[in-house]
C-alpha cells in the first residue's frame, strides 16, 4: 500500500512517491489509481428541425394523448420548441440518458424523499399555462432587520401582503366596527346600512382597507370629521376595548403596514443636479437597489453648505488652495442669485475629509497626493504647489501665510527623479517658480540695454557673500559685544556678531535640511542637480516645457556666484549636449523654425544662460569661446528669412552676448565681422520700425539691444562710415517721431536713452561731426516738446527712491533675490513702472556732462538752457527737495536704483539747480544722499566731502581743520575700494550691497572710543588720531552740522545721550583736560537745552547698537574708577534718576550702585529739567524711602549733594503724608 502524502512533506517528497508509484505499475499493470477524472461523452448535438420532428412522432405514440392535447392547446409546441431552446442555451443540454449515465459514474443513488402532503410554496406564483415564468417589475423593499439578505427581505415581505390580503371574517369585523351604525340615527335603515358595509369590508383586504380609510380622511372635511369622532364616543356603549378602539380610529396605521411614500429628493439635491432628473422619472422608487433615496450615499453629489460659520477677525485658519496655487476664502459667499444653475462647477474642491466645508486643499493633503500611485494626483498636486510658488515670488503672500520653503524643496526635489515626461513637466515648473524670479528676471531682461545696466546682479546667500575679515569698527564693535546685540528678526543683518571661522567648511557636515533652510542654492546643487538635468535633457529628452524650466534652473544656478558657474562650465557633458540641441546651425533647421519645437531649435534661454555665465568671470567667457560661440551668433545674427517672436528673442540675446563680449575685450575681430549684419538690421529697423505707441515692444527692444551692441566697441577701434551714417539717420528718426508723439511706454525711453548713449559714443570717438544736425536741432526740438515735459514730469511719481514700501529681497534668506517686487500697502508692485524715464534723463545729462567737458564752442549752451527753463527745472527742484526728507535709503542698496543713485550725484553736480536752495538745505540734502552710497561710490563720496560737507561756505570751521577732518573721513571711505584683479574682471556686483556711510557716521569714532574701552587696549584706526583729536572733531563737526541746518537729524534723542556718555569712556580720560572741558560743557548744556522737555525712551531697542541699561551699567561703573566726581560726568549719570522715568532706574543706582553716589554731584544748572523734575512727583516706592532713609543714616552721601537734597526731600514728604 502506498502512502498519503503528509501536510509537511515537501515537492520532492511527492515526486518520489509518484515514482515509486510509476514502478510498481510497471510491475503490476493492472494496478489502478484510487481516484482518475473520467470525461463523459458529449453527445452529438442535433438541430431543433430534427429534434422538432422527434418530438412529434413520440407525442403521437404517446398513451396520454388527452393530457398532451391539454398542453398543445395551452402552450403551442412551436413556441415550447423554442423556450426549449432558450433553456439549452442558458442551462445546457441535459438530456435524460446524460444524466443518468452521469449518475451511474459519478453520484451515487438519488433517493426521493417521502411527503404525507404535497408542500406549497406560498412565496412562488406558479402560472400553470406557460412553461417559462414571465418576467416581472420586482419591488424590492428595504429590510428593517439587520442581517436580511434581499432574497430573505422580499420572501418576508410577501409573505407580509400575502396575510395582510385575507379578508377578516364577519364576526372579527363586528367585534371591531360594532352591530349597528353610529353615524346612521335613523334605526329603521341603520341596521340595514351597517350589515352592507360590513359585506364590503369583507370582501377587502386590510391593505385595501386602510388605503380608503386614508382617502377618506383626506377628503372629509375636519370639521365633519370631529363631530363623527365625537357622535360615536357619545353613542357606543358597548364597543370593543378602548386599546383597540384608540388604535384603530383615533391613531394613524402603524408604519409597517403603511405604504412607504417615495423620499422627495429635493431635500437632498438641487435641481441643478444632474441625478435629479433621473430620480424624478416615474416608478423610480421601484428600481432595485434604489427604492429609497439613501441620504448619507448621496452626500457627495449634493450642493456644497454655503451658510458655512465665518472666521472672527484676526483669527488664524489652516490656508486652504485651489488647483492653479490661489488662496482660497474660509468660506464661499453664496452667489446662487446670482450665478446661474449651468455656473462653473466647483465640487472638486470639496474632495477632502479635514473641514468638508471649505473649498480647496491644505499643503499636507497636497503632498499626500504628490507621493500618490495614481499620476494624475500627482501632476495636479505638483501643478498647485507650483501654482503657489508663482504667486508667493510675486508677493501676494506676504504676512498673509509662511510657506515652509524647505520642506516644499525637498519635495519637488523627490519628484523630480521621476522619468514620466508628464510628471518631470510640472515638477520642473514648480522648482522654476521656486528658484526663477519671473519678476527679477523680466526687469533685468528689460533694463539691460539702458546704458550702464550691463551689469548682472548675483545672487548669494548673506553668509557667504560677506568676507569676514575685513569687517569695519561697527561690526567689530556688533562682535565684541554680541551679549548686548538687539537684533530684528524681520530684517536680518547681512552680518553676524557670532560668526563663526571656517563656517563655509562646516557646511560639509550639516544635514540636507539645514543646508536648505542655511543656503537653498548650495542644497540643490548638494542633490546632484546638474548631473540629473543633463540626463533629462539628453535621455529623457522631453518635447514639453520641462526644457524651458531646466534652463531657468541653470540661469539661476548661474547668477548665484562665479563659483557655482564654474561648475555649470566645467560639467562638459551638459554644456556639450545645450550647444548640441539648443544652439544648433540654422543652415539646417531653416524649414523648422516656424513650427513650436524645443529640440534642434535656438532657445534664447539657452543663449540667456551663455550670458549670464560670460558675466560671471572672464576665464568662464574664454572657455565659452573657445566652443565656437562666435560663430553661433555669426550665424543667428544673419538670418535674413522672415523671423517670428522667437527668433527675434534669441537675436536680442545674441546682441546682448556680443555686447558682453566686447566689454570684456575678448574677441577683437568679432565687430568685424559682424559689420554686414548690423548694417542690415539697422537698415531694416530704420525703414520698418514704428516708434509710436501701439508698435510692437519687441521690436523696439531689438532695435536698442541692436544699438548698444554697436555702440559697445573699444572706441579706439577703427570706425565704420557707413554704419556711423545709418546710426545717424535712425536716431534722428526716431528722435524726431518722440517730438511728436507721446513717449509713455519703457521700450520707447529706452530706445531714446540708447540712441543719446550712441551720440555720446561718437563725440568719445571725435565722431561728432556725423551728429551735428541731430544735436543741433532734433535734439534740441525734443526737450522743447511737450512729450519731453510729460517725462520728467513722471519723474516724481516714478522715483523708486521716494517711496516709502519695503522690497522683497530677504522675505526669504536661504533664496535671495533682486527686490523687483515692492510691497506697497494696496498690494505688491514692480519696482520699475511702465512709465519710467529716469534712465533716459541720466543719459541725457551725461551727454551734457560730456559736452561741457569736451566742447569749445559752447554747443551745449542751447540743451542746457532747455532743460532749465521753468516748468523742468520746478520739477526736478521740487524732487531734490522731496530727497532731503523722503530718501528711503533701504531703497537706495535695491540694484534696481543704481542709476538712480547716480542721477541724484548728476543734479547735485549742476550748479544752475543748486542756485534754487539755500545752505542749510543743500547741508541737508547731501547729508542725506551720502547715507545711501556704496562702495562703488566712492569718488561721489569724496566729491561732496569736498564741495559741500567739509567746505567753510557750509561749515562755521577754519578751512585747515576741515581740511583735516576730510582726509580722516575720506580714508575710511577709500577703505572700502573694490579692487580687482586682471584674470577676474567680470560684469556681475553684488545684489545687496549696503552704505559705507550709515546715518551716524559723524559718531563713527565714537564707536572706536567704546571698542577701546572693551578691549581696554587701544585699537589702531585709518589713520593716526588720538582721543583728544577724535572728540574735537566729533563734537565740533556734530555740532555745527546740526546748527548749520536745523532739519539735519543725525541720530535720535536716545542715541544722543548714549553718544554723550561715550565720550567719557576714552581709555585716555581726556574729559578731565582742561582743554577739552569747555567743549564738553558746551555739548552737554546744548544737549540739555535741546531735549528739555523731551522724555527719552531707555527702553526701546536699537537695531545694531547696544542697549541703553547695558551702556549704562558699563558707564557708572567707569564713573567709579576714573571719574574723581566729575560733575559733567555725574550730570550724564543723573538723567535717568529723574521722577519722569521708570523706578528700576532708580533703585538701581540707590542699591548696586550706592558706593558711587559719595562722589555724584554736579551743578544745578546741568540738570536737565533742573531740580525740581528730581522731586515731582513724590516718591511712592517704599523700597526707594527704605533705601534713602538707610544712606541718610549711614552718611554715604555728602551733605549738600544733588543725591542728599533728593533723598533728604522724598523721605520728609513721606513723613508728612504718614502723619497725615
């Protein structure tokens, strides 16, 4: 016998039983397996025409023929042929003879079970006259029990109506309606009446019954209907129970034996719905499955609340967006009366579980999708999270909600390793809108061919743009006493007081996530980006915009340093596979180029990129070169066919990169031969171009772009005549439309300022002669016109500088940018308006500085008498007035304001405008200006120290001490020289570069007095001045700058005294020379004076300084070590022991600091405010006459002393309200 296979015995195990089952049948072959599958024949199949006539010839043989000729005539044989057919092929064939061969082989004996009586199926209706069941409506009714199958729950229910059809014999309904008629009073006929009714109650069912009882009550008047309810309580005295009598006529039928009424389904949707058509049909409430409206299943398809609670002002809420990235309302105003029913449907928004109220998704659903399996779920997150991005760089955002910067980062960057071209599509974009500043780019795009914005902003983090070493006294002073630092987290400092050494190595071992919240740009290249793009773009290779947002990857990677561009240049790879499928020879695509293609078509982004990379470092330009980029542009600047936008977008950049590389003196024969191609377009410009507004912008920009990139050659390079001539006729043309046309649009200025940029060239060249007729009279003819008057009177409304709004530049630290969005009150604004002339007056100014200066005939006599007559020359008076009040000088460090800045130098140079102030306004207004200049300003700085600052015309002071004081301020300035070597020369400055001079900067060296006293050592300065010398000047210039204009406000009040105690603290104690006195007596009696009415505030803090109670702790201290009871000294220590100010001051001074008070005592008449603001109010602080009362007693005070009359007065006052 062989054995079971065992639930543990494994595969092999069956198949060595199976092989030695094999072999013993091979010795025995009769040996027979326990079990085998037998296939039972199939029989063949015969058609209905062969088995019709069987069928007959066995019916007319059969014995039964009554009973056949019974069935023939109910159900015709032809018709019982073909429900036979239908049966076979629903169930199959199942012949008789099958089956029983089937049961003979695989079931054994079908024994019928026995019944006394036959069984009735009440559940089944039978129709004896047809053999297949017709097909019926099925009603099928909600069950009320749990568990209840549907098949259980319609058998229960017809059993229900089955019973509830038999009609209730005669004596259950005279027990129940009585034997006579209560509403009947006339007893001949009562009876009579009662016993018909009786018969028809009989005859009906309860159903039936009660559904005419229903009608009845319905249509009987109430009134009616009381009165028989009443008749009959009155007149029955022999009835049924009142159980039954209350149940039956004074309650309503119970509900189970209440026909269920169809829901009306307008509680639960509108008629704008799209289902309730569907439910409205008839005999819908007898669909299967859908008989009753089931409420809590249809939810999701009604109308979203809109009476929804709203929020209480300034309460916050989770934000909450939709699909395209906007910020969504707490709530959705009803617009029902409003909006038609066919509005835009909305419900998609309401898609969510967390507040099904509200519209729209919060970011942690949004991520939650964007790690979804279905991709769908994943573009739309990543299309509103790039959505959002968009509208947060524009600065709609702003102290509305804080994005998590970081975390949305690493996200983006996750899905960006997937290869779906869908997905990389909207990925990208959203990494785009993050990094790429559509607002920062489209205005340096914009500006770039006005003359002098050639120059790139770059774009690094605070940390790492700032060489530490070479910070100035204040920082050094912020590092020295970073315990008293006040710092203001909305405005960070670009330096740190806790700067660390060698934090850029430390950046190596920071974790991803604070490298992104530290330096974002670091973080993305951390990830491996460069590699990553380049195999999207050369495998992946997506025919989408996804290569549109790559390349503003790289642009941005590429502005942030020369460093990171390096990278970009030395990745061959990449910059092979740009130039491979973004530059490609037009000799090739000729045919293409008006089909939309990425691949194997000019992308000016790409060329965008080259350009940012030439004007990192010249090393990167040489590289560049040297893979035939000159030919590339060769080659796009003589295309000759009939170009669209994007051609003439990457002909801009190719100008663009040609003007670059001539600045840099790179490539020497590259003008030359790019002559034939700029004759051409200029011949083109000059014949098609439309100056006039509604003229495309495009091609204005083009044709300056065209302008500067001629006008960019080394001036001692060989001239051109023809070209010089061309240049001469577009100008003059295009002067002569602006004369009499309106000039409102930024390209139309900007095209001005280059062709006055284009005179100026030639007249450095000694090429005049070839614009003599356009200065002369087109020129000329232009500033007399009203459209020149329309310009410069945009100039106040158009001044970035006057404005009094904040830019966007630090809103978020690890990502900088530019700072082309203001954020004004009404909303976020472009720093630079449609209407801005300022660059076309800068450029017109310097064509009359470079008249002046080379000219002998006195040509520029005729301009500069049109720009003064009086309608210009009241406005640009009216504008250097509105600057000496109104500069805002956290604008002025905005790159954007640079030529700006530069215009404001240009009319504080022009003595014609200055004749219009006097002195002390002039004092003022160039005070204020230098405030805001930075190092690249370096030679204005030294220019208005020497004409107005530190001039005897301004300054009450002997001309040698000036003269002195210039040279210390101007070596400090010259300090901060930008110098640069050769192999480095580039066209990039830094986007946040601050003032050299901050407001105070009088009390600069004051500061180096403080540093000293914490270093207690001496520090060497700029130059060689002692601490006598340093409050010499200090003093006297501080002074006279303050007297000399009356509005000139150096510091505040508060900062004021602090500067005051400052000078004390000199390690020298040169407030005891008998010299120097006098000049501090003055100082500090001015001081008094000044602010006698004035409560200075010791509590605020001040951004960059120390704190007023740190200041004063070191200050008293000082007093007791070196003072030797110097009253002007003691004066200073008083101040903020007056009754006005805080008790801490005081208690402070009459406890910690008792032992100095032996030796405070000063003159009455250095008390600010005199004595009496010592004495009222009267003390109420206990502690304070505990404190006076034990100096008293212990004689720790002289007698006589400004601190004895103070604690002598308050103690007796308190003794007289005590007795009182």
């Amino acid at each position: 016998m062989i054995k079971r296979p065992q639930s543990g015995e494994t595969e092999e195990d069956i198949l060595r039983m199976q092989n030695e089952f094999l072999s013993q049948r091979a010795k025995n072959p009769k040996l027979q397996p326990a079990a085998q599958f037998v296939k039972v024949p199939k029989e063949t199949k015969k058609s209905l025409f062969v088995r019709s006539r069987q069928k007959a010839s066995e019916n007319n043989a059969n014995d039964n023929a009554e009973q056949t000729r019974k069935s023939a005539t109910s159900v015709p044989t032809v018709k019982q042929e073909i429900l036979g057919e239908i049966q076979e092929k629903i169930v199959g064939n199942l012949d008789t003879s099958n089956v029983e061969k089937f049961s003979e082989i695989v079931l054994g004996d079908i024994v019928e079970k026995k019944f006394d009586a036959p069984m009735l199926n009440d559940d089944m209706e039978v129709e004896e006259n047809i053999g297949f069941p017709t097909i019926k409506l099925t009603t099928l009714e909600k069950s009320t029990k749990a568990g209840k199958s549907i098949f259980a729950s319609g058998g229960l229910s017809k059993n229900q109506s089955m019973r509830s059809q038999v009609p209730a014999p005669s004596e259950d309904l005279s027990k129940m309606y009585g034997n006579e008629s209560v509403i009947v009073s006339n007893s001949a006929i009562a009876a009579e009446v009662h016993k018909q009714n009786l018969d028809v109650l009989s005859k009906m069912s309860r159903d039936d019954i009660l559904e005419e009882r229903e009608k009845l009550l319905n249509s009987i008047d109430p009134t009616l209907l009381e009165l028989l309810k009443k008749r009959r309580q009155d007149k029955s005295n022999q009835a049924l129970p009142s159980s039954t009598i209350s149940t039956i006529i004074n309650t309503k039928p119970s509900e189970k034996f209440e026909k269920q009424e169809p829901m009306d389904v307008s509680s639960v949707i509108t008629p704008s719905n799209a289902a309730y058509d569907i439910l409205q049909q008839s005999e819908a409430e007898n669909w299967v499955h859908f008989d009753v409206v089931e409420t809590d299943k249809l939810k999701w398809m009604r109308d979203i609340g809109e009476s929804t609670t709203n929020v209480k002002p300034g309460e916050q809420f989770e934000a909450r967006f939709d699909w395209k990235g906007v910020l969504l309302p707490y709530s959705v105003e009803n617009k029902s009366e409003v909006i038609p029913a066919p509005a835009k449907d909305d419900r998609e928004l309401y898609l969510h579980g967390d507040e099904p109220h509200r519209p729209g998704y919060t970011l942690q659903e949004l991520f939650r999708l964007a790690r979804s399996n279905i991709m769908q779920q994943r573009i739309s997150a990543f299309g509103a999270i790039g959505g959002i991005l968009s509208i947060y760089n524009q600065g709609f955002y702003d102290g509305v909600l804080e994005l998590p910067i970081s975390k949305i980062f690493f996200l983006l960057r996750l899905g960006l390793d997937d290869n779906t071209p869908a997905v990389l599509e909207v990925v990208t974009r959203a990494l785009a809108f993050l990094f790429y500043n559509e607002a920062d780019e489209t205005l340096l795009d914009f500006i770039f061919e006005n003359p002098g914005c050639h120059w790139q902003p770059s774009l690094e983090s605070a940390d790492m743009s700032t060489d530490f070493k070479d910070l100035n006294a204040l920082e050094n002073l912020q590092k020295q006493m970073q315990q008293l630092q006040m710092h203001e987290e909305s405005n960070r400092s670009m330096f740190r007081s806790d700067f660390e050494e060698h934090e850029n190595e430390s950046k190596t071992s920071m974790s991803d996530f604070q490298l992104a919240e530290t330096n974002l740009i670091e973080c993305l290249l951390r990830t491996n980006i460069l590699q990553r793009i380049y195999f999207i773009l050369s495998a992946v290779k997506p025919e989408n915009s996804t290569v549109t947002s790559c390349l503003k990857l790289l642009i941005r990677l590429a502005r942030t340093n020369k460093e990171i561009a390096g990278k970009i240049v030395a990745n061959n790879e990449l910059i092979q596979c740009l130039f491979a499928h973004f530059l490609p020879d037009l000799t090739h695509t000729e045919a293409n180029l008006s089909t939309a293609q990425f691949y194997y078509q000019p992308q000016f982004l790409c060329l965008k990129l080259v350009r940012i990379l030439i004007t990192q470092n010249l090393g990167i330009a040489v590289r560049l070169m040297n893979m035939q980029l000159s030919d590339i542009l060769i080659n796009y600047l003589s295309f000759r066919c009939d170009i669209k936008d994007a051609m003439i977008k990457v002909q801009i950049e190719c100008l663009r990169i040609v003007r670059c590389l001539l600045l840099l003196r790179i490539d020497d024969s590259l003008y030359s031969r790019l002559d034939s191609a700029f004759y051409n377009m200029l011949q083109w410009h000059c014949n098609y171009l439309k100056f006039e507004l509604g003229g495309p912008y495009l091609l204005r920009q083009h044709a300056s772009a065209l302008l500067m990139a001629i006008s960019s050659e080394p001036c001692n390079a060989k001239s051109n005549h023809m070209l010089s001539e061309m240049l001469n006729k577009c100008c003059s043309a295009w002067i002569y439309r602006a004369t009499r046309s309106d000039v409102g649009e930024f390209s139309q200025t900007t095209l001005l300022s280059v062709c006055l940029h284009v005179v100026n060239w030639h007249i450095q060249r000694d090429e005049h002669r070839y614009f003599n007729e356009f200065i002369t009279k087109y020129l000329r003819d232009f500033l007399l016109s009203a459209s020149f008057r329309k310009c410069v009177n945009q100039l106040i409304t158009s001044s970035v500088i006057l404005r009094k709004s904040g830019d966007r530049r630090y809103v978020h630290t690890p990502l900088p940018n530019v700072g082309a969005v203001l954020l004004h009150e009404d909303g976020p604004q472009l720093i630079i308006p449609q209407a801005y002339s300022l660059f076309l007056l800068n450029t017109l100014w310097s064509h009359i500085e470079l008249q002046i200066s080379r000219s002998h005939d006195e040509a520029h006599k005729p301009l500069l008498d049109a720009l003064m007559t009086p309608p210009i020359a009241e406005t640009f008076v009216q504008y250097l007035t509105l600057l000496s009040n109104n500069l805002n000088h956290f604008l002025c460090s905005n790159f954007y304001t640079k030529i700006e800045v530069q215009f404001v130098y240009k009319l504080l140079g022009c003595s014609e405008l200055l004749q219009h102030f006097n002195s002390s306004q002039i004092l003022q207004l160039v005070y204020n200006y230098l405030c805001c200049l930075g190092a690249e300003h370096i030679l204005e700085i030294e220019q208005l120290f020497e004409r107005i600052i530190f001039n005897t015309q301004y300054l009450n002071v002997s001309e040698s001490a000036l003269s002195k004081w210039k040279e210390v301020f101007i070596s400090l300035a010259q300090s901060h020289y930008i110098v640069v070597e050769p192999s480095n020369l580039s066209l990039t400055k830094s986007s946040h570069t601050s003032a050299i001079l901050t407001r105070d900067w009088p009390y600069f060296f004051f500061k180096i007095i403080l540093q000293n006293f914490l270093d207690n050592a001496p520090q060497k300065i700029t130059v060689d001045f002692s601490e006598r010398d340093i409050l010499e000047m200090t003093l006297t210039l501080v002074t006279e700058l303050e007297d000399s204009s009356s509005n000139l406000k150096i510091v505040t009040p508060t900062e004021e005294l602090m500067y005051a105690m400052t000078a004390f603290m000199g390690p020298e104690s040169e407030f005891l020379n008998e010299e120097i006195r006098p000049l501090l007596r003055k100082h500090l009696l001015r001081f008094y004076d000044k602010y006698q009415n004035y409560t200075f505030d010791l509590d605020k803090a001040v951004i960059g300084k120390c704190k007023f109670e740190s200041l004063y702790s070191l200050f008293v201290d000082h007093f007791q070590a070196t003072s030797y009871g110097d009253e002007l000294f003691g004066s200073l220590i008083l101040v903020p022991m007056a009754q006005k100010y805080d008790s801490k001051w005081r208690r402070r001074m009459w406890s910690d600091y008792a032992p100095a008070l032996c030796y405070l005592n000063c003159d009455e008449s250095l008390l600010i405010n005199g004595l009496g603001a010592y004495f009222e109010p009267a003390e109420q602080d206990e502690s304070l006459i505990k404190a006076y009362a034990l100096i008293l007693n212990t004689n720790e005070v002289r007698v006589g002393t400004i601190p004895y009359k103070i604690a002598k007065y308050h103690l007796e006052h308190f003794k007289k309200t005590s007795k009182n």
